[in-house]
C-alpha cells in the first residue's frame, strides 16, 4: 500500500497493523568504525549532490555506541509489530557489519515493498547539558519520485507519521529536545529520507551524552520503552489513517 497505511485498517482489533509492511533502519552498523574509507565514500544525497556513505555514529562517554543502541531498539521494535500484525524488513541483518550506506537505507523501503520507513538513531549533541528526543522528516519533500501527487501525499503522511511518533515517545515519559520543542527537525540533507519513496521519519531518540539519558539508553529497560514507543506510534499512525 505505498503512500500510506490504508489497507492496514481494516486489521482485527488484536492485529491492527496486519497488512503493513514496515522498513525499520538501525542507524550505522557495528563495523563502520574499522572502514573509514569506505564509510566515507561518497553516495547520491537525493538532491542532486553526494554525502559519505556513512558514519560510525556516536556514543555514550562509557562508550555504548549509537549502532548497538539502533540495533537494539529496532530488533525489539520489529518483535513487537511483528505481535502486532506487521511484516517488518530490516536495513541490515545485524551489528557485526559495514553499511549499508545511506542511499540504500532511503531506497530499501520501495524496494522491498514496506509501506513506510522508521530509521532510529540517537543524538551526540556536545552539549551534555541538552536532552530530549526529535523527529527527522524531509523537508522539502523529497524529490525521487516523478508523481507529484504521490510525493505529496507521503510528504503528508510523513509529517502525520512524525506528530504520532512524538505523542507516542510523549505518553512513554520521553520529552522532546529543547532545540525543537515541537519534536519535529526538518531538514533536506539526509539522503534516507530523501530517497525514500514511502512515508519516512528518523528518530533521534535522545542524547548519548547526556548522562541521564545515556542511563536509560543502556538499559534492557529503557530501550524496550523506546521500542514500544515506536511500535505505539506506528499504530497511532495507522489509526489516524483509519478515521
């Protein structure tokens, strides 16, 4: 169903993602750090320049990294869709390798027949002071598309998918960064949302330096709250689809 959840809604009450298909992105990958060159090569942005394939992301000052954080959250967001009725697609099998870089990250939905893409990540900002959470989408839509009303349509979807992911991050006693106290950043620079050719957000779930925050991100428990945030929001946006 690309373009947006319709067909999901008409899911029993206890599968109300049955008929999704969702594209979940772990930021980075374990191995990124070992292959700055090819890492650092450089891909198709999705707006006619290039950026590096990709990054080796950031960490907490203990030192857990962002890749072992999004491969986490994603791996426990995925069981719980999957209970929800979801079929979910990953970008990468694991945390033990190098890339996928960022153009395929933001073509993987299409082309693996997902309806929408969630790409999760967390923030480095140097401040440790700042905390909280955003949500990334493509701003001005991106341009891969060649129907306008299609890429309007998921641009909307986009941002109705980005509001849901905030109330869900919200309600699951997560606040959002004080840089975008909607929650919302909007940006034209990421080459997976702008290649995407489905509804798309990256999450920023909070800030690895912050040490309170960090607190929570190596937690078994604190990343199961993320993941059902995500999940939580997913079904919201499926909802509001649905009405």
């Amino acid at each position: 169903m690309p373009g947006g959840p319709s067909a999901a809604s008409t899911a029993p009450g206890g599968t109300p993602l049955a008929g999704l298909t969702v594209a979940l992105d772990p930021g980075h990958n374990g191995a990124n750090a070992t292959a700055p060159r090819q890492v650092g090569a450089p891909v198709p942005d999705g707006r006619g320049g290039t950026k590096a394939c990709n990054t080796a992301g950031t960490s907490t000052d203990d030192g857990y990294p962002e890749h072992a954080f999004a491969w986490d959250v994603a791996a426990r967001t995925a069981a719980s869709l999957e209970a929800l009725g979801a079929r979910v697609v990953l970008t990468r099998p694991d945390d033990e390798g190098v890339g996928p870089c960022v153009d395929v990250r933001g073509a993987f939905a299409q082309e693996a027949g997902a309806d929408v893409l969630v790409s999760v990540h967390a923030n480095g900002t140097e401040d440790r002071s700042v905390r909280g959470f955003f949500v990334i989408v493509a701003d001005p839509p991106p341009v891969v598309e060649q129907d306008p009303a299609a890429r309007e349509a998921n641009a909307a979807e986009s941002d109705a998918l980005a509001g849901d992911m905030v109330e869900a991050l919200v309600a699951a006693g997560f606040a959002p960064s004080p840089l975008f106290p909607d929650g919302v950043s909007r940006r034209a620079d990421l080459a997976t949302l702008n290649l995407a050719e489905r509804p798309a957000v990256l999450l920023e779930l909070g800030e690895m330096r912050n040490a309170e925050e960090a607190a929570v991100m190596t937690s078994d428990e604190g990343r199961q709250r993320y993941a059902d945030a995500v999940a939580a929001g997913l079904v919201a946006w499926v909802a509001g689809a649905a009405r």
